[in-house]
C-alpha cells in the first residue's frame, strides 16, 4: 500500500491503521473506506464509541500497530523513525508519541538538525491520558501507563508505571484479576 499524503496538520493512514480501521470497519462501520470519510460521513457522536478522533502523524507509514488497537481522542505521534505497537493497545486521550528531537546545545539545534529514534511498545498495553513517550523508550507487554506520565526510560513487562519522569509503581499480578479499580472486585466472571 502506498503511504498517504504528507500534508502537515492532515490525518494520515498507515497499512497499520488501515488495518485498524478495518477491523473496526468490519465491526461495526459497514462500507466506509478510510477514517477521513467516515468523520465527514457520520455525526461526530456517533463516532466517539468506534475511534476517538484526529489522529496525527508525520508520515503514517513509520507506524505499526497490532490487532486490537483503539486510540482515543487526539493521538500524536511524530514518527520520523518507526513506532510500533504491539497487539490490544488501549491508548487514553492526548497522549503523545515523540520519537523526534533536537541537539541540546543552541548552535547544534540551530543547525536544524534533528533526530528520531524509534519507539516501541508491547502487547495489551494501556497508556493513560496525556501521556508522552520520549525517543527511544520501550514499553514492555502488558504495561499500564498511569495518565499524565512522561515516559523517558523503557518499562520493563507487566509494571504499572506512572509520573514525570515515568517510574514503575508495582508489578502487576494474578491477585489484580479481581478487581478493576482499586479495592472494587469484578462482580461478572465472562471475561
Ligand atoms: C495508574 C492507575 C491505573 C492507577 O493504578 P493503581 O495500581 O490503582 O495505583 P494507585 O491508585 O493505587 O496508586 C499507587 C501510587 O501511584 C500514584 N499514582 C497513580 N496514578 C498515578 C499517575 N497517573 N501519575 C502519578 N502517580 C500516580 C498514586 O498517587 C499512588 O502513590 P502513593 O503510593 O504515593 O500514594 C491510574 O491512576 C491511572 O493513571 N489511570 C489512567 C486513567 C486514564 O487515563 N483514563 C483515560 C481513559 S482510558
């Protein structure tokens, strides 16, 4: 599939979110081609349960996401090196994705050179609302990523982690099947 337009401010697909939205498409959508179409096709209300909203990027094909995946409102991700993403990510609202940076030292920056260095994140993560992920960091599989974090080292897998900077809270373990927030226990068993 060839990359989608690079028009700055635009949302750009990649083979990775047309593969999402395939699926959501097949779920529920019916027909409709690509996101654009069906945000000018549909009432913005009826879209929030089937994705989110704008997703921005710089090029769409520098991104790789698993099945599964669902990204809220306002998703960014400056992917000038890849981003991956692993199966059943459930990424929160304004959450950022930086693979992207400058030199420190002004005369370096102000050469306009720039870096990017990929980021990658495992399977059936959550990442919280307004959470930013810095250039080069890795997110293991099955990590929770508490909202508000800014994410500058790699998380290693099943850790919930949380705060500026990103530090890991606890392990996540057999005993949190049961509940689903906090001390609320599951009162349903079908899943
Ligand atoms: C991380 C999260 C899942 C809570 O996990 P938890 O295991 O229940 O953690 P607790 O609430 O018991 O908190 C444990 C500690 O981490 C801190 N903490 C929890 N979430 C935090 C966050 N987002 N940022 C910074 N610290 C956080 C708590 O203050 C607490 O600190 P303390 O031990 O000093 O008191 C939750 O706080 C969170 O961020 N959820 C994201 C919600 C969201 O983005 N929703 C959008 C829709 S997807």
């Amino acid at each position: 599939m060839q990359p989608q337009s690079l028009v700055p401010g635009d949302t750009r697909l990649s083979t990775g979110w047309e593969h999402s939205l395939e699926l959501r498409r097949q779920d529920q959508l019916g027909e409709l081609q690509t996101l654009k179409p069906y945000r000018d096709a549909l009432p913005l209300a009826s879209l929030a349960p089937l994705w989110g909203g704008v997703i921005d990027c710089d090029y769409g094909y520098n991104i790789e996401v698993g099945e599964n995946f669902f990204a809220n409102y306002n998703f960014l991700v400056l992917d000038i090196a890849k981003v991956k993403i692993g199966a059943n990510a459930q990424i929160a609202p304004n959450v950022s994705i930086y693979t992207a940076g400058h030199p420190i030292h002004p005369d370096s920056r102000n050469s306009g050179y720039e870096y990017g260095i990929g980021i990658t994140i495992g399977d059936n993560v959550w990442i919280g609302g307004n959470a930013c992920i810095m250039p080069g960091v890795t997110i293991g599989n099955n990590v929770v990523i508490g909202a508000g974090s800014v994410v500058t080292k790699d998380i290693p897998d099943n850790m919930i982690a949380a705060g500026n900077p990103c530090r890991i809270i606890r392990e996540i373990t057999e005993e949190d099947r049961d509940y689903y927030y906090k001390d609320r226990k599951f009162d349903v068993t079908d899943y």
